[in-house]
C-alpha cells in the first residue's frame, strides 16, 4: 500500500508523480508523560520534537497549539556487510525516559540500533577562548600574548540534540518495539523472535530475556509483534504474537522468561475460519492501561480489553472497521491486510483510539459503549473547525454524508496515534500530515 497518489498526473508519460517524499512519512508519534512535548518519527529516520505553547493572557486562543521545538537525524541508512543488507533508517519506535535534569531524554529506534538522545536548551555560549577565535578557527600562535579568561554570553536560544548512547549489535531480527522500564533504569528491546534487557548506562552488554526462534527455523509458525513493561511492576511485561495470543512474564521467576505466567488467547469462532483467519488474527499492539489493571490488543478487525485476571476471552472486543471482513482478498492482494495499527488509551483508561483507513481513526467510550468514526482531513484541521462523525455504509444505497465501503481509500492510512497523558488531546498520523485535535477551549 504505497501511497503515490497525485492531484497532477503527468499526461504525458502516464506515470503519476509523489506527492510527498516517501522518507516524510510518519512511523511513530509520542507524548512525553507531562503531555508538554511530542515527538515524531519518520521513514527519513528523522526525529521532530513539538513543544505546546504555554498558556497566554494575550492569546487565549493559542493556549495549547504545539510548535516544533527540535529537529533532528536519528538514524541514517546503514548496510549490513555480512549478510547483505540494508538496513533502513525509519523510525520505528520512540519512548520519553522521565526529566531529571533541565535536559529532556528520548530513545528512538529503527530495525536494529536504539539510540538515546539528549536534548537541551542553550542560550549562551562562550566567547574569549585562547587558541581559537570566536568562528573556532585556530589562532595563529605568534599572535596570542596575552591570557584571557573566556567568558560566556547571551545568545538566541538554540536546541540540541545529541546522541548520549548507542545500543547496538543484539539484534539479528526487525525491532518492533521499545519499552522503559518503571524503574527507569532498564528498558527492553523487542524483535520478532527475541527480547534484550538492557541497563541505560550500559550499552556493550544485554541481557536476553525471552527467545522464541527454534532450533530449526523451518518449524517457526509464530513470531513476536510488540512488547511492553507494566506501568508500575517493574518485573511483569507482556508480549504479543503473529497468532493472537499475549504472555504475560515474571522476571522474579527467572533469568529467561521462555515460561510465560499468563497466557491470555481468545479462541477462534469456528464459523468465522477463513484462510486469512490467522492473518487477521494477528497482533499489532499491545498496550497496558495507565491503572495496570487492563490490557489492548489491536488485529485487523478489533481492538480488545482484556483483564489481567481473566485469562481466558477478552473482557470487551470492539470493531473497528468490520466492513472490510468482506473484502479480505483484496486487502490480502494488495497487501493491506499486512498493515501494523496501533491503539492508545486516553487518561482514564475510558475512552481507546485506534486507526482505520481512508484517513478514517474510531474511538471507543468503555462506559456508555458508544463509539466514534473521525476523519483526519485538511478541512476539519483549520483553527476552530469541528470534527464531524463519518459513516461507512455497506451495500445498497449510501446516505449523502455517507461514504461508500468501495470508495475507501486504502492508500490513507492512520497507524499510529497518541492520546495526551491527562488532557483530550490527540495526536493523529495520516501519511507525511500530522493532525493535533483537542477539545473545545471552555
Ligand atoms: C515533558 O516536557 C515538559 C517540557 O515542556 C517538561 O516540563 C516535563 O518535565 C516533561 N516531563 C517529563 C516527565 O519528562
Ligand atoms: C563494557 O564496557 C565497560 C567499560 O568500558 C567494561 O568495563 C566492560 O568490561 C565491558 N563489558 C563487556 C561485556 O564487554
Ligand atoms: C512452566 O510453567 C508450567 C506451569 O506454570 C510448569 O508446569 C512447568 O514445569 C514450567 N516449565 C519450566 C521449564 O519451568
Ligand atoms: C464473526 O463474524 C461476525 C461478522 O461476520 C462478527 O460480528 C463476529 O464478531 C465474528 N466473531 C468473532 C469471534 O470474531
Ligand atoms: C477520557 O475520555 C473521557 C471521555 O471523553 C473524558 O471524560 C476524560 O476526561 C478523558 N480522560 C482524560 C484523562 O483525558
């Protein structure tokens, strides 16, 4: 599903031309845990940080507007000698360590490398030096008579990124998934066969905490798609997989957690079985709810609340999009069916967002049960403009704000979205756009 669509097709040559560079595309979006900065990863292996502007008696209206704060390359394309192959710079994943100092601290992550990033403000800068002059050329020696004592000056504030630490070479597979450690001294690395344990001070040693590849790698039928630490354990995390299930892991219990203590699987309905049952059953996110009490699982189709005491079936299984379980075969030819969404809670755990196409996200109110089709568009992103709820209809005639499941289009896609930690903020990921919607200001 590569989007190439272009309001200008080249008569001529027939051939239609990209409206964006691929490399803007978005791959990952993140709130830090105050909700105060947001950052951003693309398939250029860029990282772009936003920063909400503080409230303001002069423009009321601007309160809460986020502006980029920090620009910077993360990773670059890299290629693997030994085996051959290129590994991209996209970014796949990025997670916010807590602020200990005025520094703020990221990893970020592309298929094989987690690097850690600091980012920090300066607004002065040091003039005066000996042995080089204020453009940081060297000075000619014969010149320099007397000592001076550098000093330091006011300047334009300037952001920076720098890379602190490189976590590299544990990886033979594609990272899917980064997740901090509530101890804040450990975080994991997850790819589709294994998981690395690994100190943030310590970037020359990981630890292997969960390896699923088998002897024989003929008789793989399963792999890891997401991973993520409990909010408040630091020993428990969960993994998801290529065939539904979630385990649940107890560091305590040992060293390697290839014994899972929770194994949370929800069997198939038999009337469904179709050969894209396994596909479609596949996990794309896993994520625990702020409380520890929940966990979400995205597939194809649903998004699913399971209770951490409840092994057995989900607690409540949302539809996402079940309009396309007819349209399977396409969405297999075209490769769709392959697409990773992603799922958030809001702040309460109340409300959870997912994605769909056609630029289309849902969310779901676990309370009153009522759920919401909203469309990431240019229109409705204009100050003050109101998101209006869409429709899908299926068969037969469509209403006039009805959109027709034929006329979707696949090539519009929103994987990834963040919920602000305590407020109903969102962060929406269409392509190379990213869409900021909030609730009414009063
Ligand atoms: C999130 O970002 C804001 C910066 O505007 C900062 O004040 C806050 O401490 C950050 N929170 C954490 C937990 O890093
Ligand atoms: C990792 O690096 C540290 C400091 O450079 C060194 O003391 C330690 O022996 C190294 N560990 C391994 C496993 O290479
Ligand atoms: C794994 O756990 C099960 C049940 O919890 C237990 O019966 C089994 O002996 C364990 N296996 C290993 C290798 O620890
Ligand atoms: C089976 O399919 C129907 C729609 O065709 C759907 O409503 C139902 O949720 C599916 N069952 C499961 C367990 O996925
Ligand atoms: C979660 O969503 C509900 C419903 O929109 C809202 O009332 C609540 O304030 C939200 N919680 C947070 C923390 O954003």
């Amino acid at each position: 599903c590569l989007v190439t669509n272009c309001n200008r097709p080249n008569v001529n040559t027939g051939i239609l031309c990209v409206l964006f560079s691929e490399s803007d595309i978005i791959s990952t979006v993140e709130f830090n845990s105050t909700g105060e900065l947001l950052a951003t990863g693309d398939k250029g292996g860029r990282v772009v940080v936003f920063q909400r502007e503080q409230e303001s008696k002069n423009q009321p209206h601007r309160r809460g507007e986020y502006n980029v704060y920090s620009t910077f390359q993360s990773h670059e394309p890299e290629f693997d000698y030994l085996k051959s192959l290129e590994i991209e710079e996209k970014i796949n994943k990025i997670r916010w360590l807590p602020q200990q100092n005025a520094a703020y601290f990221l990893l970020s992550t592309n298929d094989k490398t987690v690097k850690l990033w600091k980012i920090s403000e300066r607004d002065k800068r040091p003039e005066g030096y000996n042995l080089k002059d204020e453009d940081g050329r060297i000075r000619d020696p014969t010149t320099i008579t007397a000592l001076r004592v550098p000093v330091l000056r006011p300047m334009d504030l300037m952001v920076e990124a720098t890379p602190r630490r490189v976590f590299s070479n544990a990886h033979t597979y594609h990272i899917n998934s980064i997740s901090v450690n509530s101890d804040y001294e450990t975080f994991m690395s997850t790819d589709d066969l294994r998981i690395n344990l690994w100190n943030l001070e310590i970037t020359n040693r990981s630890f292997n905490i969960v390896d699923i590849k088998p002897v024989n790698m003929e008789e793989l039928t399963e792999v890891i798609t997401a991973a993520e630490f409990h909010p408040h354990q630091c020993n428990t995390f969960v993994y998801s997989s290529s065939k539904g299930s979630i385990r649940l892991c107890d560091m305590r219990a040992s060293a390697l957690c290839d014994n899972h203590s929770k194994f949370f699987e929800e069997p198939e309905d038999p009337s469904n079985r179709s050969f894209f049952s396994e596909i479609i059953s596949s996990i794309s996110d896993v994520k625990f709810s702020h409380s520890g009490r929940y966990l979400m699982t995205r597939d194809y189709l649903t998004v699913k609340v399971w209770d951490l005491n409840m092994e057995s079936k989900p607690l409540e299984t949302y539809q996402v999009h079940d309009y396309l379980r007819s349209k399977l075969c396409s969405l297999y030819e075209n490769d769709c069916i392959f697409d990773k969404f992603e799922c958030v809670w809001n702040g309460s755990d109340s409300v959870i967002m997912t994605g769909s196409y056609n630029n289309f996200f849902r969310m779901f109110d676990r309370n009153t049960k009522r759920d919401v089709t909203l469309e990431a568009s240019r229109e409705n992103s204009k100050p003050r403009a109101i998101l209006k709820p869409r429709k899908v209809c299926v068969g037969g005639k469509c209403r006039k704000d009805e959109i027709s499941v034929d006329s979707l289009d696949f090539s519009k896609k929103i994987l990834h979205t963040a919920w602000h930690p305590y407020e109903n903020i969102i962060a929406v990921a269409a392509t190379n756009n990213l869409y900021i919607f909030q609730d009414k200001v009063n």
